[in-house]
C-alpha cells in the first residue's frame, strides 16, 4: 500500500491512525519515562550537591577632589566602555590574583580542588585512549588553580558597570569565601596599582624639576643681558624706552600742528576782514580780546549819548562836536588793536612752525632708532618665548609633583571599584536539581519515543491515505476592486473547485452551520399546508425589501435556493441588481444546473465557475460584468460537471478570496437541498433566500421546513411571478 501511494503522489496523512498508533502504544511509552524517570532520580541524588554565592563590583571613580583634580583645576572622570569592563573582568579571572586567594584559603589542602586525589572512571578511561590529559602530569598549583577556575564566573552585569563574582562549592561557607576573597584582592591590587604609578611618577618628575630650574635661570639670565646690550629697557611691561619716546613725541608733533594750523586760521580771518573793511565785530579773534570789548563798550555808549543830544541840540553844538570827536578816537583805536591782534597771531603761527619743524627732526632720528631696536626685538622675544616655556613646564612639574606627594598615603588613593554586594553563604544547593530533572528527562523520553513510533507509522505507510481533493491552490488570490476585476485581469489566482448542481445532492451532510444573525423582526410562521402568509405590508417583502435587510444588516454571503427550478432563480438576478442599484459591491456565482442566472446578466457561452474548478482560467477570466447594473457575475461556465465536481468542497475558499472585494456575494444554488449548501460552503455563517414562484405549490413548504431542521429559521423567501418580483421573509418561531 505504501509503494502504492508514494508512486501516485496523491496520499495525504492519516492523523487519527497516528493517535491510535501512539494510543496503543500507551504503555511501551509510559514504562520508558518512568524507568529513565527512575534513573535519573537515582542519579542526581547521588550526586554531591553544589552551591554558589555571588559578590558584586561597581567600577567607578572613587576618591577626593583633591586626589582628582587636572589641569586647570578641573576634575577628570573616570571614562570605562564595555572594553574597559572586560578588561576589568579578565584582570579578577587573572592566575595572579587567583594564587592569593588560593594560597590565603589553603584551596591545595582540599580533596574538592585537587582532581588527583578524585579519580573518575571516565577521566581514566578518557586517559587510557588518549583523549584527555592526565591531572598527575601537572603540579599541584596548577591543578587547584584550573579546578577553581571551573568553579568560578566572573562577568559583566548587561548593561552596567556591575561585576559579579559567582563560586561553587560544595561548602557553601567556602563558596561565600571564596567569592570575597576574590573582590577584595582585585582592590588591593587596585589600590596597589595606584600607589606604585603614583611613586614611580613622584621619582621620574624630582630630578627633571631640578634640571628645569636650572635650565629657566640661564633662559631668563639670557633675555636680562640681551636687554641691557642693546638699550631695549622696558617703561612698562610691553613698552622700551624707545617705544614710548617715539610715541610721546609723536602725539606732541599732532599738538603743535594744530596749534599752528589754528594760529594761521585765525590770522588768515582777521586779515581778511581788515582788507575787506569788515567791522571788528564779524573777527571771532578779536572780539575775544578784553581791551576791544571795553572799547567797543564805550564806543556804544558814546554813540547813545550822541543820539540822545541829538534830539535837543543841534549838530555843531559844542557838546556834540566833542562827543563825535571821541568817537572817532576810539574806532582808531579799534582798528590799532585789531592790527596788533593780527600780528600777535601771525607771530604764534610762525613759532608754532618752527616747533613742529624741530619736532619733525626729533622724530626722524627716533624713527631710525625704533627701527634698530625693532630688529633686537625679534631675537629677544624668541629668547623671551624659550625662557617663558621652560618657566611653564616648571610649573606644571612643581603642580604635578605637589600633588604626587600628597596622594603617597594609600588611603588618598582607593581602587576605581568597591563592593555593593558581598557574597553571602547559600541555604540550598543550586545543582543537582532533582525534581526538575527527573520531569525534563521524562519529558524527553516520552517527546522521543513518541517521535519514534510517528517515523515508524509514517515509513511503514500504515500513517498514510489516499486524497481525496485536487491539488491545493496554485497561486494566491490579490483582492480587486469589484467595477476592475473583470476586465483588468489582475487577480492572480487559479483556484480548482468542485460546481454545485443537481447532482451534488448525494454529498454527506455536514454539521448544521451556525445560522446568522436574523435580519428584522420575526414574521409569520409558513404552514406546514404549504401556504404563506400575507404580510401586511407587501413592499417591505419584496426584492428592494430583501436587498435593504440585507444591506442594512450587513451581510457578506447569501446562500440563494430556488426549489420551483430555473423560473425562481431570475430572483437572484433581480436581488442583485437591487443590491448593485443602492451603491454596494456585488458578485452573484451561478451554481444552478442550466446556468440561466449567468446567461440572463452576461450571456451565454462564457467562461465560468466551472472553468475556474477546472484550472482553466483564473478568478479575473471568470469574472463578467452585468450588462444592466454595476453588478458582477461569475456564470456556470462551459466545462464539464463532472470533472469539476471533484473540488466543490473549495467553493469557500474562492469566497473568501473574493470577500475582500465584495460587500455582498450571492451564491445561487438552484434547487439544492440545504445540507449540500451547508457542505459546499464550509459551514461558514451564511443567510438563505429562497426564491418563490408559486407560494402554494408543497414543495416550498417542505423546504421551509428542511430550513428550520437545518438551523436558518430565519431565512428569507422571496416572491418571482409574471407580475413583477415580490419577496415574502420569514423567520419561524
């Protein structure tokens, strides 16, 4: 049966003969977990019981202030990465450092460190074949310091600057010490580290200080010497004599300048307005003399006197003559002493010119001897730069070695690290443990000798069973937008399933499927004589009734029966032009025998459901337009049944695939009975409309019924005569 199968390809795995393989077999399986169960109890137990204790680090900068304290004044921190953690870790992990904690404990005096005097038959063994070394080789130093080592874990805590220390033992106080010990040589050997470096760089700076202070004497002798040889004395700090000479006979050279270009103004004014016979009032140089202002004074007061007499005396009186007489006297005078102003200013100017021509000469010869002396600069400012440099390393190593010889004593130099958490002595072992091994061992046994009867049941072929189905889908469906999946040809899937006619009312009932939600409120009930009701309101039963229920309540797929045969299933045309006309999605799937629902909306001959069973064509080939609405029809196609039948249970699956581009796909079933619905579609929550012709006739009764049997009590039925279409719904008690 095996060979059998394997060579058709078509066999799939027979699940409930793997659980009845593995059901047999309960024994076998369960006398195997509870022997290794056993053994594995038995075994821990005899085991020496380990335990582990843990101290902690924290890596940080640790002393005063003072001991910190840089250049300028400024406090250097203690920068550690991971890299510097890691170093860290490896420098408690050192040989070194082991050896004093070894040699403090007297770990050698110990049977547990020393793997010489616990020989195993396996170590032996291991030894006899060449594998492994034996421990009798070494010394032993070296095998208490590798057997430590096993015991010991030291590493970094995530994402911190915390070390943790863990040891085991079989002496939970020995751990505990161990694990201490170890901290507290690693700072020791911190705090030792500091205090040698410290030491080593007090020695290497005493002598260099004492060479540097002889080294900034001669600099400094250099640059006095070269300053008294070539004059370049210094007034202030950054001034030489000559420099402030030449700047001081400069600003007075500016002073004298001025002073002749303000006589030779001044002169200039007055000249010109004696030569252009101008009032000595207009000469802002000569009204500033006091002796013309009291002139000037007397000349107005006699002018007034004269104005005066004017009016009772007449102009060659006596009195007059003379007053006009005096008056004359002193414009002479005016006019002498605005000359003598003249010549007063003309003599300052001519003595401002020789000053500043004697000046002029002063500063030449300071030009040339700033210009010597700029030339000596050169050579002293480099002879300053060299002292001024050997000055500042001076004091950088006097600072440097001050502060070395204060942090001499070990306590101003403490380790980079201390102990938050010291290892303290564990109350219970950490291995072996007994009941979570025994459950992990009989769990793998069982996991183990399950998988073990599973690869036999399936190589043997007893596991396997011929398939019933066709292949699986072939390409993944893309969803498209309802208006464009007909003629775009985008969808990408070629599913193969079975059509649903007249013939598939022989497949097995399925489980009633869970009815959906009830549309509206519940209506009469249709008698079992084969009458409906009339319902009171006949337009809220008709096909734009049914379409609004449905669009209202939100319904995906409608499952539509029509028990009469071809005349009902127009229904589903006109429930889907109703749908289509108030704005909504809608795909109808032709599964009658005759095909009339896609003939009616696309035409006849068109590539269909039954294609798409088949694999010929894809969901976008088999998909057509309505010519009447915005409604989209898959018709029954032109393959043939029979072969398509094969896939009927994947009817489902393509509608699921066409659900995310759908509001509302109806499935036209014809006059199938409801179970074969129910199978088709996978018991997948659906709402039934059953188209009706002739209300009385008895078979729509027994439908009815078969519905309520089957769990839709709240099916819809709709009314298709000559007249126009009319829709009755009903939702049994």
């Amino acid at each position: 049966m095996s060979g059998n199968l394997s060579s058709r390809g078509d066999v799939d795995i027979d699940l409930a003969g793997l659980a009845a393989a593995l059901w047999a077999r309960k024994f076998a399986i369960a006398a195997s977990v509870l022997i290794v169960g056993a053994l594995t109890y038995f075994t821990t137990s005899s085991m020496a019981p380990l335990y582990r204790s843990e101290a902690r680090i924290l890596i940080e900068e640790r002393g005063s202030a003072l001991s910190r304290t840089g250049e300028g004044g400024q406090t250097r921190d203690l920068v550690l990465d991971e890299q510097a953690i890691a170093s860290q870790v490896e420098v408690i992990r050192s040989s070194d450092l082991l050896r004093e904690v070894i040699t403090e404990l007297d770990l050698g005096s110990r049977a547990e460190f020393d793997p010489a005097g616990q020989p195993s038959m396996i170590g032996d063994l291991l030894v006899l074949l060449g594998i492994g070394s034996d421990p009798i080789d070494a010394s032993a130093q070296q095998r208490v310091l590798e057997a430590v080592r096993e015991n010991l874990q030291v590493y970094q805590v995530q994402n911190s600057r915390v070390i943790a220390i863990e040891f085991s033992s079989q002496d939970p106080e020995l751990a505990a010490a161990v694990a201490n010990g170890l901290a507290g040589a690693y700072l020791q050997v911190q705090s030792g580290a500091k205090l040698d470096s410290n030491a080593d760089a007090a020695a290497w700076l005493e002598p260099e200080i004492a060479e540097l202070r002889g080294r900034v004497r001669d600099a400094e002798a250099k640059v006095a010497a070269f300053r008294a040889d070539n004059g370049l004395l210094l007034v202030t700090e950054n001034n030489t004599l000559v420099t402030r000479q030449l700047s001081d006979l400069t600003t007075e050279l500016s002073q004298v300048r001025a002073q002749r270009a303000d006589a030779e103004a001044r002169a200039a004014n007055v000249r010109s307005a004696l030569e252009s016979g101008q009032s000595a009032d207009a000469v802002s140089s000569v009204v500033d003399s006091p002796l013309l202002q009291r002139l000037r004074e007397r000349q107005s007061e006699i002018e007034g006197q004269i104005s005066d007499l004017s009016i009772t005396l007449l102009d060659n009186h006596p009195r007059i003559r003379s007053l006009r007489s005096q008056l004359s006297g002193i414009g002479t005078q005016l006019n002498e002493e605005v000359r003598k102003a003249l010549a007063n200013l003309e003599a300052n100017a001519a003595v401002a010119r020789l000053r500043e021509a004697e000046l002029a000469e002063q500063l030449d010869v300071l030009k040339q001897s700033s210009a010597q002396a700029g030339t000596d600069e050169v050579e002293l400012r480099a002879l300053e730069r060299e002292a001024r440099a050997e000055r500042d390393l001076l004091e950088t190593y006097l600072a440097r070695f001050r502060e070395t010889v204060s942090r001499g004593d070990a306590n101003a130099l403490p380790a980079d690290a201390r102990i938050i958490s010291r290892a303290g002595v564990a109350s219970e072992p950490y291995f072996p443990k007994v009941i979570p091994a025994v459950i992990v061992a009989m769990l793998a046994t069982a996991l183990i000798h399950m998988i073990i009867i599973l690869l036999i049941e399936l190589f043997s072929g007893r596991a396997l069973r011929e398939r019933v189905v066709v292949d699986e889908m072939r390409e993944e469906t893309t969803p498209l937008e309802p208006s464009r999946i007909a003629t775009t040809g985008t969808a990408t899937a070629s599913l193969a399933h079975q059509p649903l006619t007249a013939s598939t009312q022989a497949v097995p009932v399925a489980a009633p499927a869970h009815p959906a939600e009830p549309l509206t409120q519940p209506a009469p009930t249709i008698a079992k004589a084969g009458a409906l009701p009339v319902a009171e309101d006949e337009e809220d039963f008709s096909v734009d009734g049914v379409a609004a229920a449905l669009i209202s309540k939100r319904v995906q797929v409608v499952a539509g029966i029509s028990p009469e045969g071809d005349a009902a299933t127009l229904g589903a045309v006109l429930l889907a032009r109703a749908v289509s006309d108030r704005g909504h999605r809608v795909l109808t799937i032709d599964m009658t025998g005759a095909g009339l629902p896609g003939a009616t909306m696309a035409g006849a001959g068109l590539p269909g459901i039954t294609d798409l069973l088949c694999g010929s064509v894809s969901i976008a080939e088999s998909i057509h337009a309505d010519y009447a609405s915005s409604a989209d029809i898959i018709p029954l196609g032109t393959a043939d049944p029979e072969t398509a039948m094969r896939g009927a249970s994947r009817i489902a699956m393509i509608i699921e695939a066409l659900s995310d581009a759908y509001d509302t796909i109806i499935v036209e079933c014809g006059s199938t009975e409801i179970t074969a619905v129910q199978k088709m579609l996978a018991d997948r929550p659906i709402t039934v409309v059953m188209s009706v012709v002739d209300p009385d006739a008895p078979i729509i009764a027994e439908e009815f019924e078969a519905l309520v049997e089957a769990g839709y009590d709240d099916a819809l039925i709709m009314l298709v005569d000559e007249d126009g279409p009319q829709s009755t719904r009903s939702n049994a008690a």
